[in-house]
C-alpha cells in the first residue's frame, strides 16, 4: 500500500497532497494515514514551521479544517503556543 512509504513523517505525507504528486486512487490513503498520524502525535503536528504552509489548506481540503484551527491553538509542545 502506498501509504507505508509515508509512516511516520507528516511533512512526506503534505508535500506531494499539495502538488498533486499522488495519484488519485491514493489521495484518501494518504489523507487518513496523515490524521492516524496526528493521533499518534498526541493531537499535534509534527510538520515543523515549514511544513505547516502545506498543512492548515491540506487538512482543509480534506474537509477537516476544525482539526487545522484545534492544532493551531495547541498550547503543548509541538505548538505555537
């Protein structure tokens, strides 16, 4: 399955859903394994200040931009605040 080349790293995960890089057939692979990640995470991000460019539209687009806002105003580490 394609998305066990992503495990692990969210930032791998956002950059081809961003550019379109990843086949169709895939995109909702990807897109769950990203948020199983998340969990993983403690419900944090882990994509580090340059990767969140792609994160806040990309969870977006998956139709989970109450989970962007929530993560955004995370105030344990990894957070902004």
């Amino acid at each position: 399955m394609l998305t066990r080349l992503y495990l692990g790293v969210q930032v791998v995960m956002l950059a081809p859903e961003r550019s379109a890089l990843i086949p169709t057939q895939h995109k909702a692979d990807v897109a769950q394994t990203f948020l199983n990640e998340i969990v993983r995470a403690g419900n944090h991000i882990t994509t580090g200040f340059i990767g969140n460019k792609y994160a806040w539209p990309a969870l977006t687009d998956i139709g989970q931009g109450h989970l962007a806002l929530d993560l955004a105003l995370q105030t344990t580490a990894p957070s902004y605040g």
